[in-house]
C-alpha cells in the first residue's frame, strides 16, 4: 500500500516531537505563518490610511497577525464595490 505525503508527514512531526506544517484544504504552510492566500477580516485603518485586516482562522501561537492590505496596480476590474472596514476579503500574501 502506497503511503500518501500526509501520513508520512505526521509519522515525522510524531517522531520530533513538534508541528512542522499546518495541513488544509489550502494544502500545506510552515507552521505559524500564513498561507499564500487567505480570509480575512478587515478591522481598521493604519496611520497611513491602509486597510488592516487579520486572518479569519489562525492556528499559530499567539495573537494573529496584522495584514496591511494595498490596493493591486492598474484599474479595477468589473463594477465591484471597493472593500471597506467590516467586510471579508480573501487576500495574496507577500511578505516583506
């Protein structure tokens, strides 16, 4: 029987003791960082009129962490309202 990459990656975090990754149906991310796309709730504005949000699920240790969210390059497409505080945006991550 073929075994699959995650029951060999749960024999391995067994073994060492500790979380390597968190699973989902979003496939796989480093432990306590954020997938590459992600839910989340816009809260607030920063300092510099940014939007911040925070990731709906957070499974990490901790507080979850803020994500200042830009607006993409070029015009928007279609006749979609802008987002604003309150509402649910499914974002890309880059990191800094």
């Amino acid at each position: 029987r073929q075994s699959t990459i995650s029951t060999q990656l749960s024999a391995l975090e067994a073994r060492v003791g500790f979380k390597l990754c968190d699973r989902g149906r979003g496939g796989l991310a480093a432990a306590g960082r954020l997938p590459p796309v992600v839910l989340t709730d816009i809260r607030s504005r920063d300092r510099h009129g940014d939007f911040l949000a925070i990731p709906v699920e957070w499974a990490g240790t901790g507080k979850p962490p803020s994500i200042v969210l830009t607006q993409p390059r070029g015009p928007r497409k279609g006749n979609r309202p802008a987002a604003g505080i309150g509402d649910r945006a499914l974002v890309r991550v880059e990191r800094d």
